[in-house]
C-alpha cells in the first residue's frame, strides 16, 4: 500500500541570475548544499561567510552531512535475555582508541552524529540503563519494535495488532525510564520461522512454514486488511508526533522474503546486504537492489570473527563484508548519489547492520573516509 506525493516543484524553485546572465547549476547546487549544511549545524557561520574553496572542503562538508545509523540487535542467540541490556551498555561504554585518545565508543557516535536503531526486544531497567547513556551522551537512539519470536518477531501481515501493542508498550516503557526515543522503526519481513527453513534450504519446512504463514494471514484478514492497519498505526503515530521509520527488503527479494509494502513512515530503508551475494555481482549489489529514493542499508558486518550481528538463519556463522567490500558498497552508493563537478548530493542517511562491536564503528569511519576521498580521483 504505497502512498507517495506527485508533487513536482520544479516549475516553482527560482531562476538566478546576475546582469542578464544564469548563474551556473553548480553555484545554485552549492549555495544550496551549504544553507542545509548551516541549518544542520554541520559548518560554523562563519565557515559559509568566508566560503568552502575547493573540492576537498565541499565533499568533507558532503560527508558530514550524512547521518550514520547502526543497527543493535543483540539476539537470543548471542546473549540470554536478561543479560542483554547490561551487555548493550558495555557496548556502549567499550573503549576506542582514536587519534591516540581514549574515548567511549558512545562519546565517538556522538561527535561524529551517528546514531542507532536498537532491537526492543528486552523493556528492562538494565535496557533503560543502556539507552539512558546514549541518550545522556546525545546520541540518537530509535526504537526498532520487534515482537515475540512465537509471534513472527519481524512485522508482518499475521501479527500486525502485536506490533502494535509492543509499540504501545514500548513507548510506555520510555515514558516510564524517561527515555528519548528519536523515532520507531519497522522491520518489515515475513515470520521468523519462515525465514528460518528458507534460508537454509529446508524444502518440507519451508512449505509448512508457508502454509502457516498463510492461514495466519487469511485469519487476521477477517478482521480487516493487515496493510490498512499497519497504515492506520504509522498514521496515528505521525499524528502524535512520532517520528516512524520503515526498514524493507530490496525490490529483488520483497515479494520472497517481504511483510509488506507500505511506505508511509518518514523515513524509507532498504536493506541492501550484499555479504551473502555471489561474487559476481556483490560488487554492484547495493545499488542494482535498491529502488529509486530508498535509503540504503548495507550489510552485514560483524566486529567479531566467531559472531554474527543477528539472528541465526543458516545454523552456521555467515559470510559477513571486508573492511573493502565495505567500501566498495559505500563508494557505489555515492556513484549514484554524488557529482562534485554539479556539488549535486542527494544522500542524507546511510545505515549499517549491524553494531555489535566498537570495531564496526572504526571499520565504518574507515571506510566513509576512503569512499569520500575516492571522489576527488574521478
């Protein structure tokens, strides 16, 4: 059920000009780019005064104008629920070394406005401990609604008034700790168990995981449409104020593997993972997937050898991204994104799944520098 805006403002946005003369694209792109960058906090006022000279400083100001979120699951797999929020805090307070200084891996999300989408799978005092920190350090923390593993735990067309009750729940939890969520976020994908014995080639379970899956649907469609419902509750949370985030399979995998399409949160993800592509078109995976005006989501990426970020849907340890598969994926998405020559930029967030190590974060500020600096060569 997508609901987009026709809306096209090209024949309204001004004509510049100086004695009789257009002003070239690329001026028109800057001043732009640069009045975002002010009203974002991103340059000083006296930086736009004195101007941006050159290449260099309008990508770095590019860079600084995209918003990194993580994604924090923290699964049953990896750690027993009431261990979990104490282990999500250590995260958090996990010690990076850069630049020869010490500091909190929270202290680094921070100075460089990263934020995260965290897994409310746990509502506890030692999960509100967890995000009580992100939130005194001020970085930006989203509530990712998951449900009970037996319900689906991703959201679907079968569990809808689930979801919605744990959002209501979660949002009573925060209210409760007096904890800041910035937004809720909805990962939309078929049931767990569904995804389970597909994913690992399981013919008869698959089937019965189906068939399941199905008369689950036909059920709750007698008490209306799924995709109406879903609606409903992003609408009324957009009519309270709540900012909602939408997290999707890519268009080549969404009618597999997808909940449902619905669009009208305020920010659309795609979640482009090209680790567990073929060779041969991993390179290009993040961008031939990915449908016009999403926001990428790039994965997977562990910060431990022995551990996968997620749920556990092979019975094995996946593939996960190198540091220059990592890169490559970044650099494909600014080649879509980016033209220096016109200073035209489109891309605002970019997401990564998933943190559950400091070194995702180190592999990540590595990575965004090297595309970035990439650019200046073509």
């Amino acid at each position: 059920m997508e609901r987009e805006s026709n809306f096209d403002n090209s024949e309204i946005l001004p004509k510049y000009a100086v004695e009789g003369r257009e002003i070239p694209e690329w001026i028109v792109s800057e001043a732009f780019l640069i009045n975002e960058a002010l009203d974002k906090k991103v340059v000083t006022k006296e930086e736009a005064e004195k101007g941006l000279e050159g290449d260099r400083e309008i990508l770095d100001m590019m860079r600084k104008m995209v918003d990194v979120r993580y994604f924090v699951e923290y699964p049953v797999e990896n750690v027993e629920p009431e261990k979990r929020g104490e282990k999500i805090l250590e995260l958090f307070k996990q010690k990076v070394n850069v630049g020869g200084k010490e500091k909190e891996l929270a202290d680094f999300l921070a100075e460089h406005r990263q934020g995260v989408s965290l897994a409310m799978s746990t509502l506890d005092d030692e999960t509100a401990k967890a995000v009580r920190h992100l939130n005194k350090k001020g970085v930006p923390v989203v509530g990712w609604v998951v449900v009970d593993d037996i319900e689906g735990y991703w959201t679907n067309p079968a569990n809808v008034s689930e979801t919605a009750q744990k959002t209501e729940a979660i949002r009573q939890w925060a209210k409760e700790n007096d904890l800041q969520l910035t937004a809720l976020g909805f990962d939309l994908e078929k049931p767990l168990p569904y995804i389970k014995a597909l994913s690992r080639g399981n013919i008869i379970e698959t089937v019965k995981q189906i068939r399941s899956y199905r008369a689950k649907v036909r059920e709750r469609s007698k008490e209306g449409d799924p995709e109406k419902q879903f609606y409903d509750l992003l609408l009324g949370l957009k009519e309270e104020g709540v900012e909602t985030e939408i997290y999707a399979e890519p268009k080549g995998t969404k009618w597999l593997l997808g909940g449902m399409d619905v669009r009208c949160a305020d920010r659309f993800v795609e979640m482009v993972y090209t680790s567990t592509l073929p060779g041969v078109i991993r390179k290009g995976g993040a961008n031939s997937m990915r449908s016009r005006g999403a926001i990428p989501a790039l994965g997977i990426v562990s910060g431990k050898e022995t551990e996968t970020p997620g749920r556990d849907l092979l019975g094995k340890l996946p593939r996960h991204l190198t540091q220059e598969e990592l890169e490559n994926d970044i650099g494909r998405v600014l080649d879509r994104e980016l033209n220096l020559g016109n200073r035209e930029f489109s891309l605002r967030n970019l997401y990564l799944y998933a943190l559950n190590d400091a070194r995702v974060a180190l592999m990540m500020e590595q990575a965004m520098e090297k595309s970035f600096s990439s650019r200046l060569e073509k």
